[in-house]
C-alpha cells in the first residue's frame, strides 16, 4: 500500500515539476535576461519585462511567453554567467563581461541573420556607428549597446564661486584644469589634504584622450610606447606626486570619489553620466558638468563606454530573444536609462537627442558636454585595451603591473611603457590567433570560460573600483 502511495505522490511530483516548467510547451515560453544587480538596472529592468511580455503576449495571443529578469550579484555576476554557459542554464539574453572572449568561445548568437530575417536593420542604424562597429567581429554582429557614457568634468560651483574663479568651459586645456586645481586645493597645517583640487580617473582613459593607442589597427602589435601616451600618463603622474592636487590611486581606493565630492571635499571629479543618477536627486548637492578640455594634442578625443546585452547561442528561443534585445535597445527603453542618470542617448541624431540636450532640470546647454569630441571617438567599450587575441586575464594582469609601478613617486614610466609593451609583443609573437568559430567543443568551453572567468574577476573589480571612485 505505501509503494502505492509513494507512486501516486512520484507521479504528482513528476506532473508537478512539468507544469512548473513552463518552457516546455505545457504553457508560456518562459524568456530570461540577466544584468549585474544595480539599483537603477533592478527596477527599470524588472519593468521592461513585464512590458515586453504584455506587449508580446497582447500581439501573439497563441504563443504566450512568460518574461523574467534575473539580477545577479555585480561581485559574482562574471564567475557564475561563464558557469552557467557551460552548463547550458544561462539566460536568453544577458550581459556579456567580455564581450570579445565569448564570442570567441562560439558561446553568442549572431545577430546578422536575424537583423535581416526581421528587417531590424534601420533600428541598428540609428545607433552611433562607433558603438556598432566595436561589437563587430570579423563582419558579425554579436551583441548591441544598452547605454553609452562619455566623461565628462563634474565640478562645485559653490567651491569655485568661493575663490571667485570662472567656471570650466569648453575651450579650457589640461594646463587649464591644473591651474584651477591648483588653486581650489587645500590642506591644513599638517599637510593633509582636506580639499582636493581635482580627483582624475582611470590611467588608461588618459591615454586615448591625447591620442594614444594600446594596439595597431588590426590588433597585431602593442603600441603604447608612444609620445602621446607618455605624455598623458607623465601629466597624470604629476596631478599626482608633483603637483599634489589630489589623492594618489593608491589613496583613493581606500575612499569613495562620489563620496568626498558630494560633502564637498572635491572641487572637480572626472566621470561618467552614471553619476548623475546619484548626484541629480541630492539637493544639497551643488554640480554641474563641462567638458574633459583640450589634450595636449589640441584637441579632447571621446572615449565612449557603455554596456552590451547579447543573446545566448544555446537559447531555445532565439527568435523571441531577438525581439526581446530590439525592445530593449528600442529608444524608449533607452530613455529611462537616460532619465535615470545612468546613460546618454545611444541614438545619434538632434531628434534623438533632443530631449536630453534640453533636459529642464539642467542649465541650458550643460548636457551638451557629454558630445564633445564625439564626432573624433573611434574607440568604445574597452575595444582599445583588450584584445580579442589575448584572453582578459592577460591583459588586465599585465596592466596591473603596471599600474602598481607607476603607482610610485619615483615611477620611471619610460621604461615602464616599454616593458608593457615589450611584454604583451612578446606574449602575441609566441601564438598563433585561432579564428572565431560558431561553435567548439564543450570541453574546450569549459576550459576558455575557466579563463574568462578568472579575467573577468580582475577586470571586474578594477572596473568596479573606478566606478566607486
């Protein structure tokens, strides 16, 4: 009798369990996407999947489909997609890490066929082509952007109208920003800092805003021994241990930048629009934005960022999915990003942008500063510094060394560019590039994201530390 009763239970558990998997055809489809937990992404996300479902379900009645939005830690979020990949259990469309490793890995569906099949191809043209083009591999589109940032000078009006200085504007030079620096810079009589003139941003950034690169068009030498990028990284070293008008690296890791501006304790703070989403609802907090300035070339070189959803090449719904990444790259979807602080239009055009240019709650024209230079941007999403030849964790692990050298007073930075790059010349002569592949082996995943994942743990936390900066 209890065998009878533990198969009538088995059989409802079974039963059960099938209708709880709602992807298997017994009721909706059910659609995940997946981005590191932040908190503007977890509520507008959350609200774009419902929108998405209702929108979809509204217009194929015979076809319902179930939409879930999966916040994963932002610590753990690189570790456990790769995890999750191979094991076959990763959302429909989600948030890469390292865009270039995975698509090397075959891991990502390419859009191409499905950006024809769906005539989605003027919606693609509408985006800035420097973010289209650094998604691009070997002609193959394998992801699209969700946000685009540019950096920007955060500065105190209330600091600078204290020394009866005149704002930034856009014709200002480096030796501009360091001279005002300079001046709203404050210590007390023991030679601590208690005001810092300007808190700069990440070593590499530096580079490319005075028109250095860190490889050769096709990826095939490193260059970054070069007189722009020397002269960038001596005029960051400077700010630094010569000048003292701010807190060296190693000192601000130990603080939060955002932090000490918003008690007033930074004059100007270089960063991205993501920190307008916690600067524009503090209204103690005084801020306005101006342009990074002229570089010593003469003229700012933009850099733009920003992040990527991809759709997974094992999804079983590659045709929902696609339509699910158009809506959320739709301009409207992009608009709350942008109303949120934590983006710029990603939509090129004064349509596009008009909104944002004429934003009322800024001063007129301030929003402007965020296109300065653009029309010269050729690098976006860190396509400059990794190489898709060279996995994460070779990159980041020989910037690292660097990084904690030039982190000294006395940092040679001559020879320490022409040990970076002697180094990774040397890495890339010893190995021939594999071609990208729709697909490879599960162990050979397994193995590649093993690597991706370590990488993307270092680059994670840099990146997220530049971000609390």
């Amino acid at each position: 009798m209890k065998y009878a009763a533990l198969a009538v239970l088995l059989a409802l558990v079974v039963t059960a369990a099938l209708f709880l998997r709602t992807d298997r055809g017994l009721g909706a489809k059910r659609i995940t996407f997946a981005m590191y937990k932040w908190i503007i992404y977890d509520g507008l996300y959350t609200q774009a999947a419902a929108d998405f479902q209702a929108k979809w379900n509204r217009e194929h009645p015979n076809d319902p489909i179930e939409v879930r939005y999966d916040a994963i830690g932002e610590d753990a979020y690189s570790q456990k997609i790769s995890a999750e990949i191979v094991a076959g259990t990763v959302q429909d469309v989600f948030f890469p890490g390292d865009y270039h490793e995975l698509v090397r890995f075959g891991a990502l569906l390419d859009l191409t066929p499905y950006i024809e099949k769906y005539h989605a191809q003027a919606q693609i043209d509408k985006l800035y082509p420097q973010l289209v083009k650094a998604h691009r591999v070997n002609g193959r589109l394998y992801g699209l952007p969700i946000s685009l940032n540019t950096d920007v000078l955060y500065y105190n009006p209330t600091l600078f109208d204290r020394e009866k200085m005149p704002y930034p504007t856009a014709d200002w030079t480096w030796n501009d920003m360091l001279a005002a620096a300079q001046r709203l810079t404050k210590r007390d009589a023991a030679g601590n800092l208690v005001q810092s003139g300007l808190m700069p941003c990440d070593y590499w950034e530096w580079v490319l805003w005075n028109h250095g690169r860190f490889w050769t068009p096709d990826g095939t030498r490193c260059i970054v021994n070069s007189p722009e990028a020397l002269q960038a990284l001596q005029f960051l070293h400077d700010l630094q241990f010569k000048y003292r008008v701010c807190p060296t690296f190693a000192q601000q890791r130990d603080s939060n930048a955002e932090v000490t501006f918003i008690n007033n304790a930074t004059a100007m703070y270089i960063s991205g629009r993501w920190s307008t989403s916690h600067f524009q609802n503090l209204s103690n907090v005084p801020w306005r934005v101006a342009p990074l300035g002229r570089s010593f070339q003469g003229r700012h070189l933009c850099m733009m960022e920003g992040n990527t959803f991809v759709i997974s090449a094992q999804s079983k719904y590659p045709d929902i999915a696609f339509q699910l990444l158009l809506f959320l790259t739709s301009p409207e979807q992009i608009r709350h990003l942008v109303e949120a602080g934590e983006s710029i239009p990603i939509h090129y055009g004064p349509e596009e942008n008009a909104y944002f240019l004429n934003d009322p709650k800024r001063p007129k024209g301030e929003n402007a500063a965020y296109f300065s230079g653009m029309d010269d941007a050729t690098v976006a999403m860190d396509a400059d510094l990794h190489n898709p030849r060279f996995t994460a964790a070779e990159v980041d692990l020989a910037l690292l060394r660097f990084q904690a050298d030039f982190d000294q007073p006395d940092a040679d930075l001559p020879k320490l560019l022409k040990g970076l790059e002697d180094n990774l010349n040397a890495i890339y002569a010893e190995r021939t590039a594999p071609p990208v592949k729709p697909s490879i082996p599960a162990f050979a995943l397994a193995l590649g994201l093993a690597a991706c994942a370590a990488g993307g743990a270092v680059a994670w936390q840099a990146r997220s530390a530049q971000r609390a900066r």
